[in-house]
C-alpha cells in the first residue's frame, strides 16, 4: 500500500505552504479512510524509529519535517497538542483527510512510544535553532532573574559527584571513581581521604553521596553512599548501596560505622546500572536513602525488597518504628517510599519540609516527584517514558494507587542533583529549586509554588553533564562538572543588593 492523501484535500506542506493534491482513485481513498493495516509481506518494525519510518515516513517526511502531510516538529497541533490528543490523533487518524486511523494496527503502548518520538524529535528540532552560549569562565552571563559569572573553583577532579562544605572554609567532594577529597579554602587536597572502603566502579556503580550530619559542627560524623562490592553466596561478585558515616582526622576517615547495609542476597550483580546513592536529613534529623531498583523494573513494587526505593533511618541506623510499612511482615522496615526507578536527586524545601526527589525515567520519561510516606511512584506500571531499543513500555501514565510526578520531562534530560537555594548572592532565587543534568548538560531552575512546579529556565548549559549543584555558605552555588567543581556567583561588576 502505498499512502497517499484522500482526494482533494489541502494538506500543510510545510508550516506555510498549501496545496491541493490531485484526486486518487475512490479504491484507495476508501483503504484510507479504514482503519490502517500493516503493509502486507513486510516484517513487523520493532522499534518506534523503523515504525515511524515504515508507517508513517511517507506522509510525514523522513524526518518528521512533512511531505504530504504536516510537519510533527513544529509544534503546531491542529488537533490538539498534549499527549493523549497526539495519541488520539494516531490512533484515530483523519480518514477525511487522508491519514488513517491507526488505532488497531498499532498497540497503544507503541502509540504512546511514537508521542515520545515525535517529541524527541522536535526538541532535537529546538536545539538545532536553540542557540545557547556556553558560559565562559568571569564573563557575565544573564539569566531570567539574575546576572551571574561562572568560574573554576576547583579543578583537576574526575567525575565529582558530591560536596558538602563541612566548615565555612572546609569541603568534601566525592568522585564516582571512589576516591572523596578534602578541599581547604578552595583548595583541593594533594591526596584522597584515607580509610575509605571499597568501593564497586563498574558500569553506574561508584562512590555516590557525602553528607554531613545536620550536627556535624558538634559530632563531627559525615555520610558516604557507595555501591558495596561483596561475594554472594554462590561466590559471584555482587554489589549494593550501602551507607558508611565516619569522622574525618589528618585526612583519614575514623571511627566508621555502617549506616545502612542490605542484605547479601538482595544484592544484584556488581556493577550495572541504577544504585540511587543519594542521601538527605530532614528537619528532625531522620536520614533518607535512594536506591535504584538496579535494571530490575518490576522489583521496584516489591516492597521485600530494598531496590527501587527510598529507605528512612535514624542517624545511627537504626529502623524508625513508626515508618510506614514497619508492621508489615512482608516489607522491609526502612521502605519509606517505593515504585522508583532510579532517583539520584534529593532535597528537603526549607520552611516547608517537603521532600522532592529527581528520577531517571527510561527513554523519556524523567521525573520530579514530591516524595511522601508510604506512597507508590508507579515504575515500571505507569511511566511517560520507553525502552532505549525504541520499544514500548507501556501506554498506562497513571493509574488508582501510584503517584503522578509533579513534571516530567520527554525527552529524558537525565535529571540528576537537586538543592534549594537559600543564599543570599542571588536574592531571587532564593527558596527555588535547581536540578542537575546529565544528558542535557542543562542547570536547570525550577520554581514550585505549593508543591507544583509554576516555571522552569535553563540558566546555562554547554559546560558538561553536570551532577550536582550544591549551595556553599558563601550564598554562591557550586557546579560539579567533569573534570571542576564550578562556582557560581553574581559578577564582580554587579552590585550585590
Ligand atoms: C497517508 C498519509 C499519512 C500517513 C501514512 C500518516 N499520516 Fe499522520 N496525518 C496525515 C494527514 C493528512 C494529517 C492531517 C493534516 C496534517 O496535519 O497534515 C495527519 C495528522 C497527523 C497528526 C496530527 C497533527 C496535528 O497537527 O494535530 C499526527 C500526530 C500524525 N498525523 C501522526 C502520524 C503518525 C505517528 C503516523 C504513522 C504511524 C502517521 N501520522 C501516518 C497523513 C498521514
């Protein structure tokens, strides 16, 4: 079959131009106007690009850019551009005008898989005409709200993925590789702290968090989260979040205790993908621990288990008695949350004491959710995203019992640290929440209003995936990049009110 449009309708070109197409004959018109069939004889696309291409390339461009048929990346919907009108449209079609109905040649899941295409597609589209300028280093750069210089505060690092400035002029930053390093007065230390365990670094596994204790200044105790290598019982090599907390003398850590270790047998192999690891206090001193549910999807509704979920300990780790699942001999104790996929972003909103937490969704599909006690976050039963192969997940976004995430993000950014700005450098930014991207390579600022998401901005990107952001005492934020910690601050030139 070949597509065609049904006879004598004016068809958008491009997003100006209009045509009227030659009439086809009235057999093929009545084809289109049908519910659509598979080309016959030809094998089954299994993935959201080749299906595009096969089913849909004809009337839509081979780039989505339109032929026939209107171009999908211009974002002009005529029939409306949320995703279930786009789904809607796909499965439905628009005999009349020539584009069939696709409703029962295609699963819905892999109708929802072609939405997150066409909206990959698009923001590739946007990026190409997006044109942002890389920050340089001590150049005044604007955004919405503020002016502000990015500068190198430290370099020389690997990969950091955490900082926590212990004293106005002492820091910590830990590297995914295993090693964490003090950093006095800006400096980085000549060596890495000593007496640290060890650490799995294969694939997505690594050092991951350092937080102090919200008394630190008095007990001096400070938390590390890292994939834990151990042997299972049949000798393999596994691994699993675990959390150590420690103090730190003559560049050594002492005193170390295990905080939080899961049982050897829940560990998944080593290496791979989806450990969480990141690790937040709320305002009565209770610790809060992500683990991602290590490539094993439906795992994360299982609350036997520790992956895929948010766990809430004592400072000293013990299991807190009136956690939600405590008395359910079936759960574990220190489940606080579940249904995640893997959230590498945690933060307390100051004055509210909310906990808002980042997750990768799949292909598509990030999320910022408000995390709260007991409650499902649905992965993998709902998800806005799809496989990376292209292939569908699901075509089910909600349902009764799981939570919606307070946004999400299609295509994926690849959310990582969030923090609450609460300096004073930047006056309007402050109680607004700032998220860390990979893939994006965006610093992103959010601003929440009653635990809803009102505005979103790029403040930069084109400086490297970015893995945190951390406020420092000195109302500047810090930027952890590949190889540098950034640091982020009204230029000199410009007056701080
Ligand atoms: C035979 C030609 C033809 C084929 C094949 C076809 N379409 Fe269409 N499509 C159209 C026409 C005609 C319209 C309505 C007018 C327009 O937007 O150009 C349309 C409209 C749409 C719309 C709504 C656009 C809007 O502005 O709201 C979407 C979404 C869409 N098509 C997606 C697809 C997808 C996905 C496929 C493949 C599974 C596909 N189409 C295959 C011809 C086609």
């Amino acid at each position: 079959m070949k597509p065609a449009i049904a006879p004598g309708v004016k068809v958008r070109l491009c997003s100006a131009a209009v045509i009227t197409l030659p009439r086809v004959p009235f057999a093929l018109a009545l084809a289109l106007a049908g519910a659509a069939s598979l080309p016959a004889g030809q094998p089954r696309p299994n993935n959201v690009a080749q299906r595009y291409q096969q089913l849909c390339a004809n009337c839509h461009g081979d780039k989505l850019q339109g032929a026939q048929a209107g171009s999908l990346l211009d974002d002009v919907w005529t029939a409306g551009a949320d995703d279930a009108s786009i789904e809607r449209s796909i499965r439905q079609g628009f005999p009349e005008k020539g584009m069939p109905a696709w409703g029962s040649a295609i699963p819905d899941k892999e109708i929802r898989a072609m939405v997150i295409y066409i909206r990959e597609q698009r923001a590739l589209h946007a990026a190409g005409q997006l044109k942002f300028a890389k920050p340089a280093d001590f150049v005044t750069a604007r955004s919405q709200l503020h002016e502000y210089q990015v500068s190198t505060w430290v370099g020389g690092m690997k990969e950091p993925y955490s900082l926590a400035f212990l004293k106005p002029d002492l820091a910590i930053a830990t590297e995914k590789r295993g090693h964490a390093f003090l950093i006095e007065k800006g400096k980085l230390a000549a060596r890495p702290l000593l007496g640290l365990p060890a650490v799995d670094t294969g694939g997505q596994a690594g050092l991951y968090d350092v937080v102090p204790h919200p008394d630190h200044a008095r007990n001096g105790w400070v938390y590390f989260a890292f994939s834990d290598p151990q042997r299972n019982a049949k000798g393999e090599a596994v691994s699993l979040t675990r959390v150590v907390r420690g103090k730190i003398k003559d560049n050594t850590l002492v005193e170390q205790e295990t905080i939080y270790q899961a049982r050897t047998e829940h560990y998944t192999k080593a290496g791979g993908v989806h450990f969480g690891g990141r690790l937040a206090f709320d305002r009565a001193g209770f610790l809060y621990l992500t683990i991602g549910e290590r490539g094993g999807k439906s795992v994360a509704q299982d609350l036997g288990l520790p992956i895929g979920k948010v766990h809430r300990l004592h400072d000293d780790g013990r299991v807190p008695a009136d956690n939600p699942f405590a008395k359910d001999p079936k759960a574990l104790a220190s489940i606080w949350s579940y249904g995640h996929r893997n959230s590498q972003g945690l933060a307390f909103e100051p004055g509210t004491g909310r906990l808002y937490s980042t997750e990768h969704g799949p292909r598509g599909g990030d999320e910022l959710n408000l995390v709260e006690r007991g409650r499902n976050y649905g992965w993998p039963v709902i998800t806005y995203g799809m496989d990376y192969s292209g292939d569908a997940i699901t075509q089910i976004t909600s349902q009764e019992g799981m939570e919606q995430p307070l946004t999400y993000w299609v295509p994926s950014l690849a959310v990582c640290g969030i923090t609450f700005y609460e300096g004073d450098l930047f006056p309007r930014w402050k109680g607004q929440l700032f998220l860390a991207t990979l893939a994006a390579q965006e610093l992103r600022r959010i601003e929440l209003r009653d635990g809803k998401v009102v505005a979103q901005e790029v403040v930069f990107k084109e400086l490297g995936r970015i893995r945190h952001v951390v406020p420092g005492p000195d109302g500047a934020l810090y930027a952890l990049l590949p190889e540098r910690i950034a640091r982020i601050a009204p230029a000199a030139t410009v007056a701080a009110p």
